[in-house]
C-alpha cells in the first residue's frame, strides 16, 4: 500500500499508481491535469496514438464509403439509360 504521508517531488505522485493503492511512483509528467509515472505516461500515450489511428481509419472508410455510393449511382444512372433506350 503506498504511503501517501510522504513527500512528493515536484510533480507528486503517478495518480493511477496511487489510484491502484498498490504501488507508489514519483509522477515525471502531467497528462491532461493529470501526474503520471513513466508507465502510465507510455500507456496513455499508446493509447491516444491508437484513438489518432482508428480516427484516421474512420476517415478513409468514410471517404471510401462515400466513393463507393457515387460509383453505385454512376452504375444505377447507365443502367437506367439502357433500359430507357429499349
């Protein structure tokens, strides 16, 4: 259990190490007004890189999505064409 009676450093301590009440590490950075130990300050990292690749990753289906629906129409324009000159 962490002892929360002692001195921080500057930055005190990590938030989800104390938040867990199983370990205690000084904080080396501030995430979003949060202290974070390295670890913690890696896996938050990971995961806003992995938020930043699965919006781009929505943008392109979008993008091919939206392509895909003028494609269709295109198809669905000639094929009514057809049918009209019979």
């Amino acid at each position: 259990m962490a002892d929360k009676n002692r001195v921080p450093r500057p930055l005190g301590w990590c938030s989800a190490c104390l938040a867990d009440d199983q370990r205690e590490h000084p904080a080396v950075t501030s995430h979003q007004g949060t202290s974070l130990c390295r670890e913690h300050n890696a896996a938050a990292h990971r995961e806003q890189q992995a938020s930043l690749r699965l919006g781009d990753l929505a943008a392109q289906a979008q993008t091919q999505a939206e392509a895909a629906v003028e494609e269709a129409r295109k198809i669905l324009a000639r094929a009514w064409h057809l049918r009209d000159q019979r």
